[in-house]
C-alpha cells in the first residue's frame, strides 16, 4: 500500500461524484461487486528513485480486473486499491535516476493495479514509449490482451504460416487480438463466438471463417471447416464447457493454447485425447512470463505498437467511461457485452 492509499484508508468513504481536492482515483476499499467501488480524493504521488509521473490518459479495463475487485483473483492487492493493470498517458514529472524518458513523453504500461486514477508513480521498466502520431486511448490496452496472444502465439504454439488457428471468445479482448495477430502471423483464423452480432464484428477484424457456438456444434464445425483435419491451434480464453470440444477437434501435434477462464469453470480434460492426438495442452501465464523476461515483453509491445502505428492492428476500443462511472464500465465486462477494449478516463 503506498503512502496516498493509506491516507485516503484512513478517511471516511466518498461518494462516487465527490468532488476532487487533487486527484481523482477510482479505489475498491474492500472485496466485492462493482457497485463498492468509490470516486476518492488523493494527494499528488511523488516520483521514487527510477519513477516518473504519468498523467493517465486512459486506463484500460480487463476481465479479471472484475474478479480482482471482488477477491476471486489469485493476485490480491492490499486495499485500498485502484483497479486497472494497463494505461496510457504523458510524463509530467521525472524521479532521482531516470533516464530515456522526459516530461512530455507519450507513454503506456502495465501497473498490475492501480492505473484508475488521474496520475501514478512507476518505474521506468514497465512503461514503452509510444509513437508520437498513435492516439494513447489505442495504446492503453495493449499490454494484457496483444501482450498475453503475441507471446501465445509466438512464444507457446510457434504458430507457422498457414496453419489453421481457431479462436474461442473470439469477440473479446484476448479473441481480437488473436484474430488480428493470428492474420499478422500467416494464420487461417477461424473464429467462434456466441452470437452473430459478435461473429460479424470477427469478420470485420479479418477471421476467414465464423462458428457460432451458441448454435452450432463446435467439434463437428471444427472439423468441417478443416477438412477433417482439425485446428493446428486453439486458443482459448473461456474455459467451461467449450475447451473440450475445441481440444477433440484439435489436430495431430495440435497445440492447445489456455489462455483463462472467461466462462468461470475451469474444465476437466481427460488427458487421454492429449495423447490419441499427439497434441499439446500449453499454459499461457503471461503475468509470470513477464516477470521471468522482462525484455522480451518490451520487444513485443513495441512491435506491437509498430503495427498500430501502420494500421496492421485496431487495438479497438468499444467504449470509453469517465471514472465517475466505473460502475458502468465494469458491468459491461461483466455481461460480456464487450467487443475489444473498455477504458476508463479521468475525463470523457
């Protein structure tokens, strides 16, 4: 907990369009819905040795920041604390030590909390500079869903041109980036979701082929559109009752990407199909990953902002919310409402 969160602990609870004394920050005090999430007033942060300053021009929302706020997460931050793991914004001031950034430098980063507030401390090593012409609310999510699929992609399947990828939550965040970054890579990219809205909004983003799995047996389709064959890689996002079918329509030396648990259950695969297929079951923790390398991170996100740079990505942003209504925001992730990324802003 720093030194502003403890302060603001100590303070009565604020309503949610209390005005601000200094900044804003959106705090979660304690475990629960998004209805318990507050609009506080906190003291300016002062940069560390190796810190500057990001003024937060988005933050960007995922789908475990829904399970962080409400204790379901394995990763648990003290409370009080911000929510919101990746951000985008500009460098107002600059700690003891630092180098390769100045004020006035377009950057994103990943917090892994506390990036719904108007500024926050960070170290230098988890922020990449972005290109001067890239809007920042694009930028602000890139790290967790292009983050987690590049290093899925290349780094745990070795995806190869031409190989076909069959994407599972295909419409959310993770599943656009696999759709875009599977095309990217040389990928067939075929895309499965539960609703034809969501499936067009594939189409829209470059899947070859569509399977609505809300209506459609997804083994049988699976195989249908690959001749028989089956999927070279799955990725999967959703769990529950989904991943077993996908892993059965997995091909021979398939590679069976789990990515999370979207749908909340975590599967129970019988680990004979892993070996009648000869296929591959590979975990994508991509928190650890980053721990482990973080320079490789750093490499990939700045590819990956060369590509929105050159519009090879969309980096979509569905819906962008003040941080008044933070409530909002997480509702919609909640409900699966959401196409590509929700942000949350100081001000909209």
């Amino acid at each position: 907990m720093d030194a502003a969160e403890k302060m603001a602990q100590t303070r009565p609870p604020s309503p949610i369009l209390r005005k601000a004394i200094s900044m804003k920050a959106v705090l979660c005090r304690r475990a629960g819905p998004p209805e318990t999430l507050e609009l506080a007033d906190l003291p300016d942060p002062v940069p560390a040795k190796g810190d500057v300053v990001v003024d937060i021009a988005a933050a960007a929302l995922n789908f475990f920041d829904t399970l962080i706020i409400a204790g379901k997460y394995q990763y648990k931050p003290e409370f009080p604390f911000s929510p919101a793991a990746e951000f985008s914004g500009t460098v107002s001031a600059l700690g003891p030590g630092v180098s390769g950034f100045k004020v006035g430098d377009k950057v994103c980063g990943y917090s892994g909390h506390g990036a719904a507030r108007e500024k926050l401390a960070i170290s230098t090593d988890r922020l990449v500079l972005v290109p001067p012409t890239l809007d920042l609310d694009r930028a602000a999510g890139l790290f967790v869903t292009y983050g987690t699929t590049i290093h899925a992609l290349q780094d745990r399947a070795k995806i190869k041109p031409g190989e076909t990828l069959a994407v599972l939550g295909a419409a959310g965040g993770t599943g656009l980036a696999a759709i875009e970054l599977g095309k990217i890579f040389g990928a067939r990219v075929i895309a499965c979701a539960s609703s034809e809205d969501k499936l067009e909004f594939c189409r829209k983003h470059g899947a070859d082929e569509v399977i609505d799995y809300s209506k459609e047996d997804l083994k049988e389709r699976l195989r249908e559109l690959t001749g028989g064959k089956g999927a070279d890689v799955v990725y999967d996002p959703v769990g529950g009752p989904y991943a077993e079918p996908a892993l059965r329509s997995t091909a021979w030396e398939g590679r069976f990407l789990v990515i999370g648990f979207a749908a909340g259950e975590i599967p129970k695969i019988p680990l004979n199909l892993a070996l009648l297929k000869g296929c591959e079951i590979v975990g994508v923790f991509w928190g650890e990953f980053i721990r482990r390398h973080p320079e490789r991170l750093r490499a990939q996100i700045k590819s990956l902002l060369q590509w929105v740079h050159e519009g090879r990505l969309s980096a979509h942003v569905d819906a962008t919310y003040p941080f008044e209504r933070a409530v909002e925001a997480f509702a919609a992730i909640g409900a699966r409402k959401v196409k590509g990324k929700v942000l949350l802003k100081p001000k909209v």
